[in-house]
C-alpha cells in the first residue's frame, strides 16, 4: 500500500472502483481516528473503517475533516466525474467518492505546505 499522500493519490487515480485497501490506506495516512473521533462509527467494540472510495458521504466526511473550512463541489463532466476543493485544480476519480478523495487529499497536501 502506498507510503505518502502522492503515492496514495496516484493509486486513487488509477483505481477503476472502490477499494477497501485504498480506504485503509487513506484512514492510515489521514489518522482519521484522530482529526474525526466524532465521526468514527463504534461498532461491536471497535471502530468501522469508512468506506471512502464508495460512498460519497463518506468522502465528504473526509474531506471536510481535511478542510472545514473550504468550499467544494463534485459533478459529471465530460464524461467523468470532477472534484474541487477550493480553488485547486479540479480531481478526476472512478466514481464522485474516489474524485473527492483525491481532491481531498490534494487539499492536504496544500494546507501542510506541501503544495
């Protein structure tokens, strides 16, 4: 599984459907038990992983987690779905849940300096 953000937006960009190793992977690098205690689902003991490439609802979690304070969209253009968080480039993804993670995750990338 990917080892950094870039990695694991690259895989998201690849991926054709929704992945639960890539949702995995996206909890690990996010610490998502940690910047979303409040939306951890506890379940028979112990917490559900979202399924972030699945379901949009999920991924909005996610993003909005990542970036409270931004806007954002996803639509179908083209022929594809986009996302866009603020005023970064638009993401492109499988499925809206996939786009959004990937802008997401781009978001990130920016907010830690890293873009």
């Amino acid at each position: 599984m990917p080892d950094n953000i870039e990695t694991l937006i690259e895989h998201l960009k690849r991926a054709t459907q929704p992945d639960r190793g890539l949702d995995l992977a996206i909890a690990k690098t996010v610490n998502w038990a940690e910047i979303a205690p409040n939306v951890v689902d506890i379940s028979a003991g112990r917490p559900q992983l979202p399924q972030f490439t699945n379901y949009l609802d999920d991924a909005l979690k996610l993003a909005r987690a990542i970036d409270p304070g931004h806007v954002g969209a996803v639509a179908w253009d083209a022929g594809q779905f986009v996302a866009n968080i603020e005023n970064q480039e638009p993401s492109t993804g499988a499925n809206p849940a996939i786009c959004l993670c990937i802008a997401a995750l781009t978001a990130k990338l920016r907010l830690d300096g890293e873009l």
